[in-house]
C-alpha cells in the first residue's frame, strides 16, 4: 500500500510540475497578448486623435472662409479696432484739457 502511495504521490508531483509549466506558459502568452493589445489600442488612440485634429483644423477653416465671405469682422479685426478707439479716445481727452 505503501509503494502505492508513493507512486500516487510522485505522480501528483510530477502534475502540479507539468501545470506550473502549462500556467507559466499561459502567462507568458497572455503577457504578449496583452502587450500587442496595448499597442494596437495606443496605436487606434493616435490615429484617432489626429483626425480629430485634421477635421477641426479644416472645420476652422471652412468657418473663417465663410465669415469672411459673409463680411463679417475677425477677432484681431475687432482688437484692432478696439485699440484705435482706445487711442483715439484718449487723443481725444488729451485735447479736451
């Protein structure tokens, strides 16, 4: 009974020897999967964030056209204008002393 229990036990030992083998296999492949998925999703993210850029840079820029089509004033229009009223006003307060 004995030298059957031995053999029973060494042949548990050998098992657990074979999946600790299968299981540290199995992480290695999972790791690599994983890794390759990391890539393929940062990859994804850059292409996605540069067609964002490239539609709104373009979007921009059909907006500009058409205001400036339609007339209508930009911003460093207005800040210009705005500083000429500035100055002129004070042109104005310094004549008026």
């Amino acid at each position: 009974m004995f030298s059957q229990m031995k053999y029973f036990f060494l042949y548990c030992f050998e098992a657990a020897e074979k999946m600790e083998e299968k299981a540290t296999k199995f992480e290695d492949q999972r790791q690599e999967r994983m890794d390759a998925f990391r890539a393929d999703k940062q990859d994804i993210h850059d292409k996605a964030r540069s067609r964002i850029e490239s539609a709104k840079d373009e979007i921009q820029t059909h907006v500009k056209d058409t205001l400036n089509t339609m007339g209508v004033a930009t911003k460093d229009e207005v800040d210009e204008i705005k500083s000429l009223l500035t100055d002129l006003a004070q042109k104005v307060d310094d004549l008026s002393k």
